[in-house]
C-alpha cells in the first residue's frame, strides 16, 4: 500500500464496510495545507502522527505542538497493541511495521525540552501587542516604541529592554509626542502593567537570547527521514495567548526568512498549528488578514501548514478556503452551532454520491475519518469515509527518562541550552543616563567652583566691577536659578537617544508582513 511519493492515510470503506481502496497525500500538494478536525477523543492526535510521520520519512521536516504529550511518543518505536494489529488487518495494511523517528523536543520553560526563545525586537509591535491583547491607543505607543529602537539602534532583546525604553517614553511623552504622535503616560503605565503581568505568566523565558535559528526546525537525519520538532506545549497552554502567539511568529519567521521555490517535489516543512481556534479567537480584523495573507502566499516558499482543531467553525472562512487536505473526524450535533459546525464540515467537501456527508460525520467511529486530498492538477478529491492507518512510533507518551535520552543525542544540545545576555537596549540606556549624571555633576562642580570667594581679581571701587558685580552677577545667576528647574538625568539621557535617533533614520530596519524583522 505504500507508494512513493505519496503519504498512506489509510483505506476508504463502501457503504456496506467493505474496503473500497488504499487513501493517500501526494507529497506535490503536501505544501497545499491542511486541516484536521473532530471532537475530543476522535483520533485527531493519531491522524496528525501518521501525516508527520508520513512527512518524516519522505525526509520533510515537521513542526508540531504537542498539547497533551502523547505526540511525543513519536520518539520512540511503536510497540505490538491489539488495537493496531486488528487495524492493520482491518485496511489489508500488509507493510505495516514499527519504525523509529528523528526527534527534537523544544519547550519555552526548558524543562521537557530545549529552550526556544526569540527577541522582542525579531516578535515585532503586531504580534506583541496581540500577546499583551493591547487596545488601540496602546498598539500606537508600542509601534512607537519599535521605531524608536529600530531607528537609533537600540537592541530590544527581552523584557527589560522593552520596559527600560518605556521608562524613558513616559518621561519624556511630551517631547517624543512631537516627533512620532501622541504618547499618553497612561498609555505607557497600562502596557507597563501589561509586560508585569506577561512575566508572570511565564513570558519573560519566552524572550532572549540564544534566538531560535530557523534552520534548526528544519533538519534531515542521517539516514534522510525529516527531523521532527514536537513543542512541549502542555504548560504552555496555560497562556493560550502566548502559545498561539509563539506559533504566530514562528510561521512569520518562516515566511520572512525562506526564499520562493514555486511548487516543489515535496514541502520544505510542514506545521501542524494545533488548538487553530486560540489563533482567531478574539483577534483583530487586521491581524486575521495579515494571518490569511502568510498561509496564502508561504505555499510558495515551500512550507505546509496544517490547522489541528475541534469545529471547522473556528478557522476563519477565508483561510478556510486555502486547506486543500483535509480529515474531518466526528462531530457532535447537539446545540445549533455544533449542527452548524456539521453542515459547514459537510459542504466543504467535493460531495460523495454514495453517502450524505452530514449523516455520517456524526456517526463516525473512532480513528475513522472522512479524507479529501488534492489529486491530479490539485483538483479535491471526492470525499471517502476512511480508516486511518496505525502509526509506526509508539501510541502514547514517552517516559522522562526516554525523553531525555533523546535530549542527549540531539542534534542542538547545548546551544539553547544556557542564557546569553549581551549588551542592548538597557544597558545602553542605563549608560547613557550614567554619562548624563557625569556630565551633569561636572558642570554642577564648575559652577560651585566659580562662585567660592577670592576666586576673582580686579577693582573693588562701586562701578568698577570687582566684588559688587561679582555679587551681583552671583545674586542674578541665583534669581534665574530660582525659577528654572535643571533638566533631570533621564531628560538629558532621552534628548541624547532622540539625536541619536534625528542622525539615523535612514537606517531604519525593515519588516515584513506580521511586524517579524527581515534579516
């Protein structure tokens, strides 16, 4: 039943259970995308380990989310279960064998897996403000704040970068409000909050350095299989906003970094974006554009994306319309949404003159699924009721101990391993304001230097000078004094980023499409 070429999904049935004939993805339209969808305990995780490793083995890297941990027994070569074997029999599925697959596990806390992190200033203003689920008036300030860092060369690398630059923002609103638009204090403070809160959470390890490098996510073993990268997302899940975030900007970095390559033999890489609908839900108009505008155009770069979620419904229709593979499990149909969920999943389909669509989506068992792949000129194919085949790698978690056997031998130990802090936006600005200080208690000294007595020489006759008009020049300097305030250390620090700024706007950095740094 394996074809070269081709992914093996599993057998399609006849009406009356029979075995119609063998389901597969053709690895020309894998770049195509993809959607998987189904109730709780449908078989979607089983569905999405034989499309991942299907890719693997044709030697396609693979980025995948693994929610609940049982994706990560991927890593470990599958083990004889009833369940299996009776499901491999069931399809005539005679090649079915136990293999083992090339796995990086990746973890934003570093403790199920390898640190992956990525700066402040690669994230950019959209996608940030998206995390912080900032209003309006708060997105221009932080938009304000990157042209700032990227005009005057002010590495933004983590959190505190980003909350030192804001301090200096909110003392100086008024003077910056003239030159890039208005900038409330109260602005500043609420996102000020906001960053507070996101460290709380959990954010703060989630940006630094070692940045993830791209090419790291897509790597073949030595024995050709594509290497599999499966992101320990189950405490991640506790931010939903900084898991579908993360996934955001890494589908940015692909699309922003890979060079077009037109419609390939097979996929570059393939991302399975899981739980789809934290990526929509509540999201602003113009980011659900900017996301449909990455998945229609990141095709032709090579990269496959595909949506993991419960209902059809929570993928927007527009990028609805660019999933050509598509696996819909069962669906419940008891409340009008879910019944609207089962007309929608049903009318997306090329129909099958043999079944109605909508009746059998909620009577499909589990594991089975209704498939749709792009065939000759990427054209859908009719919809067939399908048996999805057994994985390969093992059904279930792996242990603590295999996981960190596989950490071990990884291809990436060690290099995001450990936290590297260099010099950027804090401590330039801390510098700054130190210089400002010294400058300022220099001048201070030189002026009470210039005023101790028997410091000047000449007459001393009324109206010739000397020590009356010492005096006097002394009494008007402390009269001027009197209603005039020195600049403080952070006015003098922020008028030096703002020249800073006025002599390199021409350096500007550019970036791309979700606000992500072109490198």
């Amino acid at each position: 039943m394996i074809e070269d070429g081709k992914i093996f999904i599993g057998a399609s049935r006849n009406p009356d259970d029979s075995i119609n004939k063998p389901e597969y993805l053709d690895l020309k339209f894998g770049n195509r995308h993809g959607l998987v969808t189904g109730a709780t305990g449908t078989g979607k995780t089983v569905t999405l380990q034989v499309l991942a490793e299907g890719f693997s083995r044709a030697g396609v890297p693979v980025f995948a989310a693994d929610i609940k941990g049982d994706l990560s027994g991927i890593a470990a070569r599958g083990e004889p279960k009833d369940f299996l074997t009776k499901r491999a029999e069931q399809i005539g599925f005679a090649d079915y064998e136990f293999d083992l697959f090339p796995v990086i596990f990746w973890d934003l806390f570093g403790q199920k897996g390898h640190r992956v992190r990525t700066t402040v200033a690669e994230m950019g203003p959209l996608l940030l403000a998206r995390l912080m689920d900032a209003s309006e008036p708060q997105e221009g300030v932080i938009n304000i704040a990157f042209k700032i860092a990227d005009e005057a060369g002010l590495p933004l690398l983590d959190l505190k970068d980003f909350t030192s630059l804001l301090n200096y923002m909110g003392e100086n609103a008024s003077a910056l409000s003239n030159q890039y638009g208005l900038i409330s204090r109260a602005s500043v403070g609420s996102i000020q909050r906001a960053l507070l809160v996101l460290e709380q959470q959990g954010a703060e390890h989630f940006f630094g350095e070692p940045a993830l490098k791209i090419t790291d996510i897509m790597r073949t073993s030595n024995n050709g299989y594509g290497q599999i990268s499966v992101l320990a997302a189950d405490k991640l899940m506790m931010n939903p906003r900084l898991y579908a975030t993360f996934l955001l900007w890494l589908l940015s970095e692909l699309f922003e970094e890979l060079p077009e390559i037109g419609d390939p033999e097979k996929p570059k890489l393939v991302f399975f974006f899981d739980e789809a609908h934290l990526l929509f839900n509540d999201a602003p108009k113009v980011l659900v554009e900017r996301v449909e505008q990455v998945v229609r155009l990141i095709r032709s770069k090579g990269v496959g994306v595909y949506f993991v979620t419960q209902n059809p419904l929570d993928v927007p229709e527009t990028v609805l319309a660019q999933l050509g593979n598509r696996a819909q499990h069962a669906l419940r149909a008891y409340s009008p949404r879910e019944q609207k969920a089962v007309k929608t999943a049903a009318e997306t389909f090329r129909p099958n003159p043999a079944f109605d669509c909508a009746t059998v989506i909620t009577n499909l068992g589990t594991g089975e699924a209704l498939v749709s792949t792009l065939e000759i000129k990427g054209a859908p194919s009719i919809v067939e009721r399908t048996l999805i085949r057994p994985p390969s790698g093992r059904v279930g978690p792996v242990t603590d101990a295999e996981r960190q056997q596989v950490m071990d031998r990884s291809p990436v130990l060690g290099v995001y391993d450990e936290d590297l802090d260099r010099e950027s936006a804090f401590e330039m600005l801390a510098a700054r304001a130190r210089k400002a200080a010294e400058a300022d208690a220099a001048k201070r000294a030189q002026e009470e230097a210039a005023e101790q007595p028997g410091t000047t020489s000449g007459w001393t006759l009324p109206g010739f000078g000397g020590n009356d008009d010492s005096q006097q020049r002394r009494g008007q300097s402390r009269g001027r004094s009197s209603g005039y305030q020195r600049e403080t250390v952070v006015e003098a620090a922020m008028k030096s980023v703002v020249r800073t700024v006025a002599t390199q706007v021409g350096r500007a950095l550019v970036r791309g499409i979700l606000g992500s740094l072109k490198r």
